[in-house]
C-alpha cells in the first residue's frame, strides 16, 4: 500500500495520541511517575554510569526540566545521586532498589495487560504488531541513534 489516505493517517495518529496520553495516565495514577520519568529510570538501568548532563542529552530537554524531574525521582526514593569528584555542580545518578522494583512492577503489568489485550489476535497479527513496535522509530521519522 504506496498511497496512504491523508485524512485516515491523520485521523488514526490522533487515536495514537489520544491512546498513549491515556495510557501515561494509568501510570501516573498506578505510580505517581509520568514517562520522562520512567525512560530515566529505564536509561539508568540499562547505564551504570550517568550524569544528569547525559539525561539532558538522551532526553534533549535543558537541564532545568531534568533537574526537577531528578529532584522529584530522588525524593521519590527511585534514584539516588553522588555528587562528581572532578566537576561538583555534576552528580551521578544510580538506579535504587525502589526504582528497579517499580520498573518491574511497571514491565509485568504492560507485559499482562498486552498479553490479555492480544488474547483473540492470531499469531500473524502479533507478530505484525511486534514488527510495527520494532520499526515505529522507522515508520516516524526517528532517528536510530535516538532510539538505540
């Protein structure tokens, strides 16, 4: 399909928009944490060494957003902050056990509501969703050195 009907993909882009606004509010609801929180929570697993100077980068948001945001996961208990021997205006931020927990907490309770949402969907159509999920950076215009 070359020709995609305008008016259709405007239309079912908003229903995304629409769908991930929506389910942000579950979170929030469930955990208090909105999703700028949880991808640092998710980029701290996944890097042992970071600064809040690297969030600023891997978010592309100014320091002030990601100081709040920092400050707040903090107080949270979600993270925990050292202060950097070489430049002490920097601080190095550290996954807590709280913040693991609730990562987990949040990836199995995606992981159960997908897998009852799909429940009637045959395999062909699961593994289209898992090949549209994979490539939605491609499919949007989104750089591979953003999303990987």
């Amino acid at each position: 399909m070359k020709n995609i009907p305008q008016n259709r993909l405007n239309e079912d882009l908003f229903t995304v928009l629409k769908t991930i606004f929506h389910y942000e509010r579950i979170f929030i609801e469930q955990f208090g944490l909105k999703f700028e929180e949880i991808y640092i929570l998710q980029h701290l697993r996944r890097n042992k060494v970071v600064r809040v100077t690297d969030i600023s980068k891997e978010l592309q948001l100014p320091m002030f957003t990601i100081s709040r945001l920092v400050y707040r996961l903090a107080e949270g208990g979600y993270l925990s902050k050292e202060q950097a021997q070489e430049d002490r205006r920097n601080y190095f931020l550290h996954l807590s056990e709280k913040g693991e927990k609730t990562l987990q907490d949040i990836e199995n309770g995606t992981y159960n509501r997908i897998t009852a949402n799909v429940a009637g969907m045959t395999e062909t159509q699961i593994s289209e969703l898992l090949n549209l999920a994979g490539n939605l950076h491609v499919v949007l215009g989104v750089t591979k050195e953003v999303v990987h």
